[in-house]
C-alpha cells in the first residue's frame, strides 16, 4: 500500500499553477469541440455553440474572447465528410 500524499505537498502543487487554469482548460475544450463540429458555419452559429458548451461546464463566457473564437472557426472550411 502506497503512503497517501501529504496535505502541505498537495497544496504546493496546486499553487504553482496558475490561477484560473481549469477555466482555460474548460474553454480550450470546448473550442477544440465546436471547431470539429461547426467549421465554415457562420459566426451567429458558432458563437452560440461555444457559449452553449461553456455555460454546460459552468464557465462564464467572454464575450470578446468566444467572437474572435466563433470568426477564426467560422472562416476555417467544412471538414469533408470521412475525414
């Protein structure tokens, strides 16, 4: 049986991340996601997909940050189908 990991060890690791960084994470996500599924679509469209997955995950969207998202996906091609 391994030894459990100390409270203060645990607590050390996690402060050296970052702050917010599970939200970024979240939100790369579902950026990933919605650029898979919603290329070449447009912008309206997109944008309401990343803001729809985002409040799934509990994050607050940012505005500016989901519309320079939803222009760089809407502007991308469609992916072929079986591709």
């Amino acid at each position: 049986m391994e030894p459990l990991a100390s409270i203060s060890g645990l607590a050390t690791e996690a402060s050296r991340r970052p702050i917010g960084w599970q939200v970024q994470l979240r939100v790369d996500y579902v950026v990933n996601k919605v650029m898979q599924t919603h290329r070449g679509q447009s912008e309206d469209t997109v944008q309401q997909a990343i803001q729809d997955q985002l409040k799934i995950y509990g994050v607050v969207p940012n505005k500016r940050q989901v519309s320079q998202y939803a222009s760089a996906i809407s502007s991308l091609p469609p992916i072929p189908p079986g591709g």
